[in-house]
C-alpha cells in the first residue's frame, strides 16, 4: 500500500470506500511479491497492481462485491494449463490474495500510518486476516485494536520484530494458554521502512553511474570523499547527500544498519583501509571495494596488517561486483547491484537458461 498511499489519502480525506486487495502468500513464480496492493473504488477506479495483468481483472470484481458485503475474503490464484479460460498466472506460480473494505468512519488507524509513511517514519501496519482488523504498529507503540488487548499486545510484539528488519510476512499466533489449539489468527504485517542505505566513498565517474544505480533500486544514497574538488552535488545530481569529510570519520558517525551497503570505490589504500576497517566491523550486509586483483591482495595485506581477522575479511566483495566483463561505469554500476541483490537474497547469480525452479522467489 504504500506505493500507493498519497491517493489512498486523497481517498480517505475524500469520505470515499474503497478495497485493497493485497498479495500476501506467493509460491512459485509471480511478478510480484507479498505486499503488493490494489485498490479499487466505489466507482471502479483502481490504483495499483498485483501481477502485471494477469488477475487484476478478477480481483477487480470481487473487490466490487467486498465493496457491497463489507466481509474480508481471501482468493488463491494459480494456472491452470488445461483450462483456457482459467483466472491465474501464466508464470505457473500461485498468489494468495486478500480483499478487505475500508470506509471512512474505519480509516483512521490506516490514515496515520500511510501519512507516517510519507514522512519517512518507520511504522507496520498489521491486519488479522478474516475479520479485518487493523493496527498500526510503531517502534514505540502501536494504534488501533482488534478488540482484544492481550492480542493487541502479541501483534504489536512481533510487527515491531519485523518492522525493525523491514519485512513483510504473513504470520499465524498461537492461541494461549499453551497447547490448546495451536492454530490462532493469522496476521498479515506490511512493515514500512525508510529506504536503506547505499554508502559510496569515492568520488568518482563509477561513484556517479553507481549512485543512479542505487537510487533505481530504492537505496538512500551518500557519496563521501575527503576531497571537496570532487565532492560536489553537481557531480552527483543523483545521490541524496554528497559529503566531504575523510570516509572512515563518516561511517563512524553514521551507524551503518543491517540493511546497508557500502561500496568503496577510492582504491587507494589511504583512504581504502580505514573505512573498510570500520566498514567490516560493523553491521552493514554488504561491504564491496574496487580494484585489481593486485590492488586486492595488498590491500588484503594492509588490512591484516591493522588486526582483521579471517571471518572479518570474509565479509569483504573485492574485487567489487560480478564478472559480467564490464568494462564502463554504467556496466560496472550494474555488475555491482547484481553483487548486492545476489548477497543479499543468497542466489547463485547464474544465468536463469541454466538453472531451475521458481524465477521469483519470497524471501523468508
């Protein structure tokens, strides 16, 4: 929902009903994740999209009908080769959709929490699937009710797990007391983050190609040098901060998070070892430098030199990015995000012709 939020608003402030119809389950192949939304209006217009084309007609209709019956209901689509007229995907996969009527006098609660969105405040919004209930769920606190307070309490519990590593996940409670029937309700958390981090040291033509790359893919980009000629915003219309100040007293200050990523592109060893000895100490999921592979070894020499460990080094991409032969920085920009997304959701990074099993895959 949140990539559709500023019309939701328009929707709500308008006194207007309408329905989402959410992704949250997906197997096998399917355009898009858990967490995708559309929404449709009294009126049939629509906002947002589900698979690209495949369903939403379908889903357009039974969100209609939600519309007049105001019950929650939930569609499982899949394909069905043998049947032509079949409502499913064609990439084979199956998606679990969740159509849930929001009016005016209910809209408060999801009102809050799509304009905290909006203002970069982090916050999950968390629904109990079969009748609807909403809270919105922040790093201190939670808005809304499902009537019940202990229950209220376990949802905000686990949204705010999720929501402090940005994820989204359809969850099953458990009912209390202890072995009594363990299946409870189950509840769909969107978490709403600010974007993660991509922090690039070095200002240099591969820095500017990869900022543009990063802010494609969604990051929150920084470009940091020492060297105020070079560091400019002009250089790097594309990145969200251009700062001049040594990297390694940058990074300290910066508190890098579980979701950030650090591409350092100086190759210089003044520069290089300081911030990769904070860098690989930390917490970023991603820590990537640039270089030969001769560049790589000394640089290797110089870092043990000031006490990294084996496991430390371990975490360290260099020479940065996939061997894709590139030879731009626009080529270069692209093998190093296929390095990132790689790292990041554990993929062998070979060619799709020679492997296997579901294209798009949900990340647990």
């Amino acid at each position: 929902m949140r990539d559709i939020a500023a019309q939701l608003l328009e929707w709500i402030d308008a006194g207007q009903p309408f329905v989402v119809a959410s992704v949250t389950g997906v197997s096998g192949s399917a355009p898009r994740g858990p967490g995708a939304a559309m929404a449709v209006r009294a009126d049939g217009a629509v906002l947002g999209s589900l698979s690209g084309g495949c369903i939403e007609g379908s889903v357009h209709d039974a969100a209609m009908e939600v519309l007049d019956t105001g019950v929650p209901v939930r569609i499982s689509f899949d394909y069905d080769p043998d049947n032509p007229f079949a409502v499913g995907l064609t990439c084979g996969g199956v998606i679990d959709v969740h159509m849930q009527r929001f009016t005016p006098a209910a809209g408060g609660t999801l009102a809050a929490a799509l304009r905290a969105a909006r203002c970069g405040e982090p916050v999950a919004v968390a629904r109990v699937l079969d009748t609807g209930a909403l809270l919105a769920v922040y790093p201190a606190g939670y808005d809304g009710t499902t009537g019940d307070p202990g229950l209220d309490a376990r949802i905000a519990t686990k949204a705010q797990g999720l929501l402090a590593l940005g994820r989204t996940k359809l969850l099953t409670l458990c009912q209390p007391p202890a072995g009594a029937d363990p299946s409870g309700p189950e509840v769909f958390v969107e978490s709403w983050t600010t974007p993660p981090r991509m922090l690039v040291f070095g200002a240099i033509d591969y820095a500017a190609a990869l900022a543009r790359m990063g802010k494609f893919l969604g990051y929150h980009v920084t470009v940091c040098d020492a060297r105020a000629v070079f560091a400019t915003t002009s250089r790097f219309p594309d990145a969200d901060d251009v700062v001049v100040q040594w990297p390694h007293k940058y990074l300290a200050d910066c508190e890098p998070d579980e979701r950030t990523v650090i591409c350092v592109l100086t190759h210089e060893a003044k520069f290089d070892v300081p911030v990769l000895q904070e860098a690989l100490r930390g917490k970023a999921c991603y820590v990537g430098a640039l270089g030969s592979r001769r560049t790589h070894t000394d640089r290797l020499r110089r870092l043990r030199d000031v006490g990294l460990s084996d496991v430390e080094l371990s975490r360290l991409h260099s020479p940065i990015g996939l061997d894709l032969r590139a030879n731009t920085p626009e080529e270069t920009a692209v093998s190093i995000a296929a390095e990132i997304i790689a790292t990041r959701t554990h993929a062998p990074a070979r060619s799709l012709t020679h492997t296997s099993g579901p294209i798009h895959v949900t990340l647990p």
